[in-house]
C-alpha cells in the first residue's frame, strides 16, 4: 500500500484504551465461530433474511446434516438464534454488527485478489 492509496487508515491521535482480556477472549471465540467457510456462507444467507433449515441447504448445496452441525456452533458462539415455526426452526443473525464482519472480511480479500 503507497502513501497515496485511498485505504490507508490514519491512526487515531489517542490510543483507546485496550480492551480486558474477557472481552479479546470473547472476541476471539466469535471470530474461531465465524473462520469456516460453510458458516461464513450461512451468514452472508441470513443477512438478506431468516432462513431455515432447507432453505439453507438448497442455497448452500450443502447436506443438511453439516448445515445443522455448522447451526449449532454459530448458535453456540452468540451468532444466530433458532425461532420455532411450526415444525420448523428459523434461523437468523443475532445482531448486523456480525454480518457486517463478514462482509468487510470478503471485501477484504476480494481487494487482494
């Protein structure tokens, strides 16, 4: 990156204090929860909207079993919650700050490309 590339970041003119240590390890726990990329995939799906199960796997071309284990681990780390919906469980993202990681991810390395 040169000195005249539109991306470059300036530093801010105090340093923020740094975080507690509960708050890195969380942070780290989420992003592990999000390095997949079956689950970054099942993120960027439940950005547009809730989704469930198959809705899911068609879009995906995934089976349904590894899409419901993929679920559970982003269930499990705070990302997405299930809702019942008669006999089905619609998924969806828990906050946007969360697709927006991702999203910013992807960019990322689409730019690199």
């Amino acid at each position: 990156m040169g000195l005249h590339d539109d991306h470059v970041v300036e530093p801010p003119s105090e340093a923020p204090d740094p975080p507690g240590s509960d708050a890195l390890v969380a942070a780290g726990d989420l992003l592990r929860a999000l390095a997949a990329p079956v689950r970054i995939a099942i993120v960027l799906q439940l950005r547009t909207s809730p989704r469930c199960v198959h809705e899911l796997v068609d879009a995906l071309a995934v089976t349904q079993p590894l899409i419901s284990q993929h679920l559970r681990v982003l269930k499990a780390a705070g990302v997405v919650r299930g809702d019942r919906r008669g006999r089905e469980v619609v998924y969806r993202l828990v906050d946007d700050h969360l697709a927006h990681i991702v999203i910013d991810a992807v960019a990322h390395v689409e730019e690199e490309s």
